[in-house]
C-alpha cells in the first residue's frame, strides 16, 4: 500500500478506480466552479470597498474543492480550513448563509464572531473553522473514531494546506489515524505557498502525499486541476475508509492563483511569470475546454453560467446587506451554554456603557 | 456511602459515568490494561474495553484533538493528561479550539470533553511532576475548572463534569490521592460548580484554598483554633465558576483574607481572588490580603518542602492578619 | 532621533542589535523576503542575508524549539511569532524548556531567546488575530515579559531585551504600530526593564495601563481633564519585572486605583496589579479598586468594540472610583 | 537516499562504512556498559532504600548508548532525554556527579533543582534534560543551525525513544532539520515500550527510521545491541552531518529489559516471558561473548571488571551521601541570572518562615 505512495493518478484513471464523473456532473461541477471564482472576484472588491473586513480566496483551487466534495456523502464530515468555501457550496450551504457570515451580520450563523471565511454549517456537517494551522486535521480523526462506534458507512475527510503538513496536528492526526485505522480522509490541497513560503521550503519531502508513509497507511498524488481525477481520488480513499480499510492522503496539486488573503501582497516574494504560468493551467478552463470538447456547452451558454453566477451572487449580497446588525449583548452568548452569573453581570455592565459609547482609538 | 481514597473515588466516578452512558469513553495515555499510573482507570478496561478505555500514542495534541472531534460527533470523551504539566502539548488544542468551539461556531458546534489531569506539589516530583497550571485554564474564557479536595467532591464533581454540556478541565490532587479518604455516595452523585464549600467555619479571618492546600489550611485552622483564633476555610471547588459570592460573603463576615495555592504566586489563581476582594469587600476588608503560595520560581526537586506551603506559613499569614488594620 | 512609526521603531531596533552583533538573527514565519505581514522585519533579509533572517516552515513548536538550540549553542536569537493567537503550539517549549532552562541546569544553560509576537484587539482581526496572552507567560516564572507602548520604547526595550541574559517575551501593540509615531533615538538605545513610566502625573486617581491601551488611557484623562480630574497615567512596560514600587506608589498618592488591560478579566495580568495594591497599598486605598478590560468571552469580530476597553469605559470606571469610598 | 531507510545495518557493515571497532575499544566499551548496568542495579536499590527518590534504568540499552557515545568528538553536542545516563558517563561525566545529581545534594551540578536522571554536564557539552517527552529534538536542530554558523566540524545529537516519535518535537525538529540540512544526528532508542504501550501501538510505520523519508532524509535501522553497528552507524551519519549532507535518522533496535522507572510495574503490561526472549540478547552478554572468542576477556577479568565497577559505585555513592544538602536560599537562583526585587523579597520571606517550619502534610 505505501508503494501508492509514489503513483500520480491522472484524469485517465487507473484499473479498479471508480467510473470518471458523467458530462452532466461535470456540467454541474463546472458550475459550482464557476460561482465559486465569481464569489472570490466579488469579495475582493467588497473587501477593497470596506463592505467586507477580508477575504480570502480559492482561485486555483475550484477543482481540487469541488472534485473532493463531490466524492462525499450527506453524512460525512468535512473538517474545513478557511479556503474551503467550494466544498461548502457544493455541500449545500446557501450563498446567503456565506455571505451573512462574510458580513457578520445578525443572521451569520456563526453570530459574527468570527473573520470572514471562518463558516460553520452544522446542516451540512461542516465544521467551524479556526484560524490555527493544522488544528482541524484531529478533529477530523477524533469524530472518524466516534464513527467507529456508532456512524457505520460514514468518513471524515480533513482539509487543509501545504503548510498544515508542518503543523503538530498533522503529526498527531495522522499517527492516530494510522494506529486506530480510522476512517479519514486526509485533504492537502498544496497550493504551493503558505502565504510567502513556497513549498520546496516547506519540507524536503519529495511528495506531500508520501508522508502518509511514515504513519502506515497510503498517499496519494493528485491533479488538483482535473475535478474529475479529484473525485475519483477521494471516492477511492472514502471506499477504504467506510470499508475498514483506514485512513488515506491525498495531494491534490494545485496553484494559489490570488493573494493569500486581502491582507497579502503577493508581488514581494513571486513572480508574475510564475503565476501566469499557473493560469495556463486554470481548472476552469481545463473543464470548460473538455465540456466544450464533448459538447456539452459553448460560449453562449458559458457566458449564461458566468451570468447566473453573478446575479446569484448580487442578489444574496443585496439581502445579506440589508440584515441588520449583531445584537451587541450576544457578545456574552455561547461562551458556555448558559450565561455564569459573572458573565450575567459583565452583560450588565456592558449594556449600562452603551453602545454609543463607542470604539476604543 | 463507601469509604474511599480520593483516587478510588476518581475511580468510581469514572465507572459510574461509563455504566450510565454509553456514550463516556477514556482516551489517554497508560490507561488501559496499566490502569493509568496513579490507578485511577485500574479495572475500567477490564470492564468496558479497549474501544472505551483507549490507550493513546504519545501525544497530549493526538489526545484532545482527536477527544474534540469525538465530542463534536456526540460522544463524551473524558481525556486524561498524565500529569498536568505536559498538558502543554495539548495548549492550542484547549485554548485555541476546545475552550472556543461554542462560541465560535454560534453554538452549532458545543464540545463537550472533559480533561483529567494530576496535578500539584509533594511527590518529590521536581520541575515537571508537580506544576498547578489552574491559573492559565482559568484565565481561557470557555472552560470550566475544577479542583476537588475530597473523595465525595471528587466523583461527585466529575460526574457533574460528564454531564455537564461545557469543556471542563478537571485536575486532581495528587499528593492527596491516597492520604486522604472518606465516605463517599454509591451510584449517580453529583456536585454542583460554582459552589464553594465552607470546610470549617470560623469568624477572626477567612482562609480560601482548594485542592491539596485545603487539608493544609485546615490543619493551620486546627493551630490558630488552639491560640483562640477562629478561621473559616472555604474549600472554592470550582474556579471557574467561581463561588464569588461566598467568597465575599466569608470577608464581609470576617473582615481577613489568607489566600492559598501551590502555584507561583504572580499572577495566580489567588490575584483574582485578592482582586475580587479588593473591587467587592473592599469596605469589609480590615487588614490587607495575604497570599500564601508557591514562589516565583519553577517548581524545585530538593526543596519542594521549602516552595511549598504548608501549614506554618498559613499561621504566620492569619496572625500577620489579625495584627494589622 | 528620527519620527518612527511603533513597528518603524521595532523594525530600527532589529537592524540596530543586528549590525551590534554578528550573533543576533532573526526566525519566524514570512519575515525574509515578505518582510514579515506587518512589515516589521522589512529590508533586513536584504542586508542581513537569509543566514540571518530565516524563513522557517509553518511551526511554532520548531521556531521557539530550535531558537533555544540556538541560544544554548551562544546565538542570540530573536524568534517572530506572526501572532499572538498563534504562540500556543510553541507553549510548551516556552513554558517547559526556555522558562526553565537556566534554572533546572542549575546555572549551567542560560537560555537567552527573545519572542516577539504583535498582540491585541482592535484590527478587527477576530478570535484568532486579537488576543492579548501577557497572562499566561507573567505567571510562568523564569520569563521577562515586556510590552512598549511608544515607538521610543518599542526600540529602547527592544535592544534591552537583546541584550538580556534571560528569556524576553516581547509583546508589540499591533493596532498603534502605525497610528502612533514618536521621535526615536538613532543608534543604541536603552530602556531598562522593571522601571514603569509616568505617562501623565495625576492626583486624583491612578490609571494603569500597558501597550494599546496607554493611548486609550490618557484620552479617558484628557476627557477627565475637562471635568477638573487629575488623572495620572501610569504605562508598565516591564509586566515581569514589574516596577512594584511605582504601582504602589501613584496609589500612595491617589488613593484610587483603575486598571486597565485588553485580555480577559478573570485571572488576567491586572487581578495581580489588584491584589498587589489589596496587600501593599491597602492603607492607601480610597475606594475599591476598578478593573476595566476585555469581558470573559472569547474575543470576538462583530462586536470587538463592544469587547475592548475604550475611553469612555475607562472614564466611568474612574468617576465611579471618585464617587466611592 | 531515502532507500537507506529501508536498510538494516548488520555489525558484519557494509561496503563503504567505518572500519569496526578494535578489540580495545571493545573492550573499552564493555567497562563501560558492565559500569552502567552496575549503577542500574545499585540504583534500584538505592531508591527502594529511601536513599534516592526515583530512578529510570538503561539496562538493555547499554550497547546503543555507548555505542552511539564513542562515535561523536567532545565538541559535538547531546541533546539526551532522562534514559541516557551511559552516553553522559563515556564522555566523561564523573560517576560522583552522577550521584550527587540522583541525591539532589549541595553538590549536585543542577543544584538539587531537578529529579534524579535530569542530569546537564555542562564541560561535557551534555545539555540538561527535562521530562516532558522529545522536546530537545528541536533543541539539537537550532544548535545544529548554530554550528552551521560557526561550529564547522560539529554535529549534534539527540537521543529520544520509541514513544518520542510521536511528539511534536520529533514532527518539527525533523522537518527543521530536512528543510536546513542540518548537521543533527536523531538517535532513537526503540526499546519496545513507551511507558506501557508496546511499540506496535504507538505507530503503524513499519519502522521509526523510515519516518525520515517524510522529511527528506536518510533513516537506518541499526541492531542496539551489537556496540559496534551502532557506533558505525553514528560515525556514518556524523560523516554525513559535518560534510554538509545534512541529518541522519538512527533507530537502534533495543528493548527495555527494567521497569520504566522504579514508579512502574512492567508486570501490569507484558509477560516474563517477553522479557526472557529480549535478555537472551542482553547486550552484555553479547559483546562479552564476543571478547572471550576473540581471547580478550576471560571469566576471571570479567569478575575483575565487575569488581571495580562496584567498588567505584560504593565509592562514589559514599562520598556523596557526605555532601550536605542544598541550601534552602538557593531556591530562588537561576530563575534569572539574577534575582528580581520580587525574588529577594520572596527568599527573605521564606527565610523568615525557616526550614524548620517543615513540610506541608
Ligand atoms: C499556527 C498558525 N501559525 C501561523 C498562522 C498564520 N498563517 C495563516 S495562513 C498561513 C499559511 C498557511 O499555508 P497553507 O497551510 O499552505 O494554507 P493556504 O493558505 O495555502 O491555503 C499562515 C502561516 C496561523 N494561522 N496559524
Ligand atoms: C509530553 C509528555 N507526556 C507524557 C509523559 C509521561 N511519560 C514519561 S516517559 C513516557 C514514555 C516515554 O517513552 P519513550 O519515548 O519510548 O522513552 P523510554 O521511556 O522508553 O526511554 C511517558 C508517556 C511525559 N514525560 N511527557
Ligand atoms: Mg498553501
Ligand atoms: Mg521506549
């Protein structure tokens, strides 16, 4: 099994892999893709417009998000970093509740204590983000290990960067999940950066997937480009997985097309060739030319797709913009799941300030 | 009623907590078939499995991460840290996550673990076998803590810990695992938190204290009471949340506070006590707090006897009270 | 003197102990040719080469970890941690190994590491960008701890930190990195720690105060000011050592004590400045003693200005301090 | 490189390695092992007496120790854990010192400070242990990145067991070390056990040395209980690290014939007969074997060595037992190089209290 290792599925797939995505999924795939890149281009100019505090975006990594959450059930749980917000579209969650959260407005269902793309949706089995590094990766193999005793035919899948891999739950996460044959999935979506740090710097492991290695249990190398290689990937693993099989990692290869975030400014530590060379490997346009291939759209309805995405997006922006406000006393809600009566009192005191009192400096 | 060591009545609790649900199970590390290295697990693999007494690789993160993510799906792990000072590993994983899951989630997403851990001084355990640590958790918005002191507070609490639906960091002290027992309830018993218990009650100055350093303080009590000194000890149990009332109530009562706990006393668990003290009794307060605590400095091997408090230096304390104001 | 910006100011501080000593470098995450994501570390990768400033991979753990394989070797490292919030996987290497090190080798191991790390609220930077930690490493003995508030004494306590035998935590106010400037020596520049500065003299009442929210402060005196309130504004920047002797004495003079601190209230750095004041300013003391900080809730994004203390919270504290007592 | 990983070196060596070890040094090596098992036994004892307060003994892992100690220089630097009381002895700490640090006395070079086996000889370039599990690794990475900087012809060293791989440490430090090729050789002892948890329960990687692969550089698999494989084993990577080849991971195949400490009771989790099958290849008794074929020792010298093993222990042990405690002051030295007005203020306090207030109960 560890010799999987060293092998690079490609789109052609290999014997004994599921059956590649039908033109109609791939048709629906495409479109997921396309809201999910409409969104990133919106919410870099809300960003710019102070109508969001930030955003980060997922360009580049449309295939690898959409291919994986294809490949899962209802019942599964995703343990998402804050750029999967692909997988949570394709999942179900409404562009309302996104962009309630991105806004922090009073229906965010995280009630606006958290950043932008730090979702949660429990609906969907996707779980609250945090901004630490890596912390989701032992989660996911804690709720795989629950599955275990009562979620017969479920998986857990994780995502999360290249950097992640260096991270100590990385580490841990894998090492349980190899000791108890848990069923995960472990998700590296290697965009090559972690913010400044390109890969190679990273770690001198040749392959990110080959660290599975050193925990018992396979890895895979995957195009990350190629929503459909995607799929069959984390079809495979989550075979194994709800077979008893153990856990599986998946490298999907993508690029960071955009900045890390709002907050970055790529241009002081890589080239605008290198990233040009990238976007020649778009995974839009890899699956709009093989749609286009098999005939299955051209530009007319292409540019209906793009207009679809876009009106969707306004007209959840201009709803979510019209919510009002979060309620300044829900500052003192879910820290526990009743108020201590020092926490009670705080809520006093706060309320007794006012709000008009206003921001510090 | 049995009569048990505090470490027996863990035990019991623990067993009591797996017998009524069968969704409680133990993750740590030596804690199956050793039956953890103070026995408080011996015989509970025996009798529900490896699959509910879980015997982890080292890893405090793999450990309460990987009890995060059972909580999270809906079971009730119970994650036991050897001992309290390599809890460390586990840090971001508490107090970046477990301690803020509710909140950060809008509630969609409670966690409910409850982390065991020994702690304290006077096992001869040097630096790293003998830290109180209560002071960082306490500080963490989103976790409870508690520290019992007697066998009935320890499964009682523990099993209010299981079943209550918040992170509760649970810490044990160790160096009164066997020297102290005690008739403790059969079957379900709970405790509620944030509720103080007046161990010893008393009218010249107030003693507060918890864990190992209640048994301390009342013997400094029992001292004081042959001099004609009449202290109250109040035994807090759960720091967080904190008793205050009770704690304010006993000063308005008595008017002095001696403040105790193994920890280095900077920025201690006893500051917010002295704090709390100075914002809500500052009227009743006759004479300044005292503080009698672990020093400023790490934990030693040689001369625990020396860092630690004990019974002399509360006296000193209380009369240096009683002398002022 | 020149006019810097706060993190100007820290970024003059790391070319000046870098161009002093060849053994002075510099780790962390995105600092080399990014410059660090608050620019504090801008051009030095550039004149000190990648030898010396050093993009490490994404650890915490292995950045403090090998800064003290550094340090024990004779270096003198300066680690960056990119946040605050993001220091707890280095926890315990910070609190188990560099607090410890000289004391459990009994002398023989100096361990001479600088953590720097941007901290606190009000970049709208939500749970995990905002946190105020000082707490946890104020009670963790054999740290120094230190959080300028100027750009004067961003650089001057700083240098001194290099220069220190002993491990500095070094805690710089992110929100003012930018929106305060101040003349800032050239070259050497020394401000010595444990030594509180006076921001404004004041007779009716003492305001304590450390980084953010020393500005924050002395408007909430300013706007006193205008009702004939002498508030005097006392800026700590040394938390451990902590310059006792002045916190005690503005009290002596005032009679009345706020303080204030972005973190968390419960257990947070200023239980200790209060319980400091309840044992050695209690004769002083006018009225009870007021705490006005971050509420004992997660740190949150939406409503971050409800959460931080601001000027008004701070001017209501103190008005309720001057009815008191 | 990464092929080395699967290789298993035999004491007969490979094509390429550093010649054996003289018969000599052989023998040199076998004082020092029958010293060590004599300070185990004694030690035991001592500690059942009252007469030290805990100890962890390296019975079984005496070749590996002294092995991997005559392979490094004095410059080199040790990063131990609290099992590696051979390495500490070979390069020249004194069996007084020694004792006086598992008494805790006056002389006691950590100042009473630490539990027994926390040892740090400073002119030995043996850094002070601590107990929480494998967190000098990242040390001996960051002085390896030192002696890049001015250390030429140096390497450090850690030495960590079984259940340290899976500490963050080991993930970081690791990774540290691929990432700026370090000059660090990673030594880890695989006695079996970690605590109670059998080797095959803390990881499923096949073997802990190929948990290098993950990080991009050699790991070899070395038999701990022949002294001179794993001695060549050490030169081989001390070769590499001071070329500038970077790291080495070495797992020395031992077991863990003792308790785990004199707190332990190995009966509560594996059989006398497991214990039986691992002494069958006692260290020892191997490298004794060896010496009486090849006609350097015979039963009346090994008597001999034995004898004057005892003799320096009684010795030693004697003299520190006179040493006179640790000053109750000294408490607060080398919290910081010099004590904060807080510190003097807390020793003239606790002076004033005097040690005759005794302990608490
Ligand atoms: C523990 C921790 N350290 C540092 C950071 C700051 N930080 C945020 S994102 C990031 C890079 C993450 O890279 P990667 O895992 O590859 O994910 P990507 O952003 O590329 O999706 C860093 C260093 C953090 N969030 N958490
Ligand atoms: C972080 C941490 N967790 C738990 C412990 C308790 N503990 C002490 S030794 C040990 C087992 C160590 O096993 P291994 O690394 O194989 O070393 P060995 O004792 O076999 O030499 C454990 C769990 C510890 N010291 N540190
Ligand atoms: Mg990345
Ligand atoms: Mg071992």
């Amino acid at each position: 099994m560890v010799e999987a290792a060293r092998t690079t599925l490609t789109s052609s797939g290999e014997a004994g892999s599921p059956a590649g995505l039908s033109v109609e999924r791939l048709n629906d795939a495409y479109r997921w893709m396309v809201l999910a890149r409409v969104i990133d281009e919106r919410c870099l100019t809300l960003q710019r417009q102070g109508r969001i505090g930030f955003y980060a975006p997922l360009s580049g990594q449309e295939a690898a998000q959409v291919g994986a959450a294809f490949a899962l059930q209802a019942d599964d749980w995703v343990f998402p970093a804050y750029r999967e917000l692909g997988v949570a579209l394709v999942r179900g969650a409404s562009l309302r509740s996104v962009i309630d959260q991105l806004i922090g407005n009073a229906e965010d269902l995280v009630r606006g204590t958290q950043m932008p793309n730090h979702f949660a949706f429990r609906a969907q089995n996707y779980v609250s983000v945090s901004s630490p590094i890596g912390t989701q990766i032992t989660h996911a193999v804690g709720a795989a290990m629950a599955m275990q005793r009562r979620g017969a035919g479920r998986a857990t899948i994780a995502f999360f960067g290249d950097g992640a891999t260096s991270s100590n739950d990385f580490h841990a996460g894998l090492n349980f999940a190899g000791v108890f044959r848990t069923p995960t999935i472990f998700f590296c979506q290697n965009n090559q950066w972690a913010i400044s740090l390109p890969r190679a710097q990273q770690t001198r492991s040749p392959t990110l997937a080959q660290k599975s290695e050193a925990y018992g249990f396979p890895g895979i190398v995957v195009d990350g480009n190629d929503v459909d290689a995607v799929c069959r990937a984390v079809l495979e693993a989550r075979t194994r997985a709800v077979a008893g099989e153990g856990p599986t990692l998946i490298e999907a290869q993508v690029y960071r097309l955009g900045p890390h975030s709002t907050s970055d400014d790529p241009h002081r530590y890589r080239s605008d060739e290198a990233v040009a060379a990238a976007r020649a490997r778009d995974p839009l346009q890899l699956l709009k030319q093989r749609l286009v291939d098999a005939g299955a759209l051209d530009d007319a309805t292409d540019q209906k797709v793009w207009g679809a995405a876009r009106s969707a997006m306004s007209a959840a922006l201009e709803e979510a913009e019209k919510v009002a406000p979060v309620e300044p006393s829900s500052l003192f809600d879910n820290v526990f799941e009743s108020l201590t009566p020092r926490l009670e009192e705080e809520r006093s005191e706060s309320a007794a300030v006012g709000p008009g009192a206003g921001a510090g400096r | 009623m049995t009569e048990l060591t505090l470490v027996q009545a863990v035990n019991r609790g623990l067993q009591e907590a797996m017998r009524q649900d069968p969704d409680v199970l133990l993750l740590g590390e030596d804690i199956g078939v050793n039956g953890g290295v103070f026995r408080a697990t011996e015989g509970l693999q025996k009798e529900f499995g490896a699959e509910r007494v879980i015997d982890t690789p080292l890893s405090e993160t793999g450990i309460v991460g990987s009890a995060i993510g059972m909580a999270l799906y809906g079971l009730k792990p119970i994650a036991e840290i050897q001992f309290q000072d390599f809890i460390y590993p586990a840090f971001d994983q508490i107090v970046s996550e477990l301690a803020k899951f509710r909140y950060r989630s809008g509630g969609q997403y409670p966690c409910h673990v409850v982390v065991r851990a020994p702690y304290g001084g006077g096992i001869k355990g040097g630096l790293y076998h003998s830290q109180s640590t209560e002071a960082y958790f306490c500080h963490t918005a989103g976790l409870k803590v508690v520290i019992p002191s007697t066998p009935a507070d320890a499964k009682g609490l523990l099993l209010t810990a299981v079943h209550d639906p918040d992170p509760v960091m649970f810490f044990e002290p160790k160096r009164i695992y066997r020297s102290v027992s005690g008739e403790v309830p059969d079957g379900d018993h709970r405790v509620p938190f944030g509720e103080a218990r007046v161990a010893r009650e008393g009218t010249d100055l107030s003693i507060f204290a918890y864990g190992a350093m209640v048994p301390t303080a009342l013997e400094a009590a029992e001292a004081l009471a042959r001099d004609q000194i009449s202290a109250e000890v109040v035994d807090l149990r759960s720091l967080v949340p904190l008793d205050e009332r009770a704690v304010v109530a006993s000063v308005e009562k008595t008017g002095r506070a001696v403040i105790v706990h193994e920890a280095a006393r900077f920025c201690g668990f006893g500051a917010e006590l002295a704090a709390l003290l100075a914002e809500r009794a500052f009227y009743s307060l006759k004479a300044p707090v005292q503080r009698v605590t672990g020093y400023d400095t790490p934990f030693p091997y040689a001369l625990e006897n020396v860092y630690l408090p004990n019974a002399a230096r509360i006296e000193l304390a209380a009369r240096a009270s009683l002398r002022a104001g």
